[in-house]
C-alpha cells in the first residue's frame, strides 16, 4: 500500500517491557500490506528527559548514529514511541537548521563510521496511519464497528512538543488520536485535564505526586463516560495501566478502567482476532470491554 521502505526502530520499553504493543503494530502493518525491516545496529534514542540534559551533543550524536543507519540502507524510519520519536525527529529537525552543530555531530560519528546527511524521514506509528494510510481507507476497512464503545484518549507529551521541531498536531487542541478513534465507530469523550501529563516523568522525583496526576486523569476520564482509555505511548500505558491501582487508591470511584494500545483496537474494529494479541498481559483487566464488542468470547471480568 506505501511505496517507501521503513525502518521500525522499537525502541527499549517495548519490547522489554510492553510486548503486546509490537504484536498490535505488526498486526496492523501485515493487515496493511506495509513492509517494514529490522536493523540490527540500532541503540537507545536515547531517552528526551535524561542525556540531552547533560550532554546535549552527545545526545544527538547518539540519535543522528540511528538516523545515519537507517540513511545508509535507504528507510525511513518508523516508531511507536512518543519519547524514541522525540529524540529521533528533534534531532533530524536540530540538524537540518544548524548546519554548524550538524558538522559538530558528524565529527562525532566519524568515529565510528558514520555520517548523518538528512535524507529520510522519522514518523510515529500513530502519525502514519493518519498520513500515510489516511482515516478513509481505515474507516473502509472496520469489519467490527466499535459504535457502542466510549473511550478517553491520551495522545502524551513527546509526540506534540517541542511543536517547532516535530510538527504532528497541534500541541494545544491535538484531535488525531480521537479521529482516529471515531474512524472505528467510538465515541470519544473530553474531560478537564486531557493535556496533562500521565505522571511518568514525574514518578522518579516524587512518586505519590505522581499517582496523584495519574489517579485525577482516570477520574476525570470515567466522570466524563469513558470505558476505556486509548493510548499511543509505552511510558504512558506503564503509567495507566501498571501503576492504575495504585493510583486509583486515594480515589473516590476505584473502578478500574482498561486501558488499549491504539492498535489493538484498530485490529479488533479489522476484525483481527484478540487470540492474535496479548491481551492477557495487560495488568488491567480489559476483559468487559471485549465481551461487550464480542460477547461470544465470554471471558472473565474478575
């Protein structure tokens, strides 16, 4: 369906930690006939919150050598992290500006071999099935309308800002991961603090702060009538869905609410089995949504 060759750079979290995040997203680009390659070579991003506030160049020296891989089989590179996109396309667009502080970083690289020229792209997964695929050809292709589904989104931090240098929505009103939502027939719903941060970042400095910001999200989005929460980021699903009881604990409605990688919605509404995904790895149970998209399934909610 797409002419132009990916590279899929996964990142650390994924496939480490959020496994079933990687099986949805090759689920999705098989059922779209994308062909996509592996590259061995590939290192951290690294994380946006950690190096590049120690050692800027250093940090982009370590980005723009994954670039220069990439560059060098002719791919463009694909991600489903919000923070390995971050570092990946802010750095891409550092470079294209500074010529100065790109020979800076290929002085660098020489060391070990490479140099980064700024031919190719760096898209998020979320950015290419709305670019690239395009909602119509989505919507075409739900053989499971989702249409009695309510859900809350949460698009994430790193994905939208710094809005000058990455340029996938707008960083104040972002509205595609709730077309992309409704293009599966769910609603999606609005509450207060959409544009908050989940709590990661905040988690290793003060952790009950954390939980706190987590646990008001989840509160906001259930008074507001969501079922579910749909999500495009691994640091932010490990904030939603592995620390949610925690962070439901100072909470009045402790209900817990499932939380859904993007793309394993998208594949249900395709029709693609839940069998297909690890759905039994999600530390919140999502089992009453998929009986009520597929009641057959009969599965346990408690």
């Amino acid at each position: 369906m797409a002419d132009t060759p990916w590279a899929l750079y996964m990142g650390c979290v994924i496939p480490n930690r959020l496994p079933y995040m990687e099986v949805a997203m090759r689920e999705t680009l098989s059922y779209f006939e994308i062909s996509t390659q592996d590259i061995s070579g590939f290192t951290c991003c690294p994380n946006p919150l950690t190096l590049s506030h120690i050692d800027h160049e250093a940090a982009l020296a370590i980005s723009a050598r994954n670039l220069a891989i990439a560059e060098e089989k002719g791919l463009n590179i694909l991600t489903p992290c919000n923070g390995c996109f971050e570092a990946l396309k802010g750095t891409a667009a550092c470079l294209q500006e500074d010529a100065e502080l790109r020979a800076k970083v290929n002085t660098i690289l020489s060391k070990t071999g490479h140099e980064y020229k700024g031919t190719i792209q760096v898209k998020h997964f979320i950015q290419f099935l709305f670019e690239d695929i395009g909602l119509g050809t989505i919507a075409e292709s739900v053989a499971l309308p989702l249409n009695d589904l309510v859900v809350a989104t949460h698009i994430g931090c790193h994905i939208l800002r710094p809005s000058n240098l990455l340029n996938v929505d707008d960083a104040q009103r972002p509205t595609i991961l709730h077309q992309l939502v409704r293009a599966l027939g769910a609603k999606t719903v609005q509450y207060p603090d959409e544009m908050d941060c989940c709590g990661y970042g905040t988690r290793p400095a003060d952790k009950d702060m954390a939980l706190k910001m987590t646990g008001n999200k989840l509160e906001n989005m259930k008074f507001a009538g969501a079922e579910a929460l749909v999500v495009i980021c691994p640091a932010c699903t490990l904030q939603f869905d592995l620390m949610q009881r925690l962070a439901l604990r100072d909470t009045e409605d402790k209900t817990p609410l499932p939380v859904f990688y993007y793309p394993e919605l998208l594949n249900l509404a395709l029709g693609i089995s839940p069998d297909k995904m690890g759905f039994n790895l999600h530390r919140v149970k999502v089992n009453p949504v998929l009986n009520k998209l597929l009641p057959d399934l009969a599965l346990p909610t408690t």
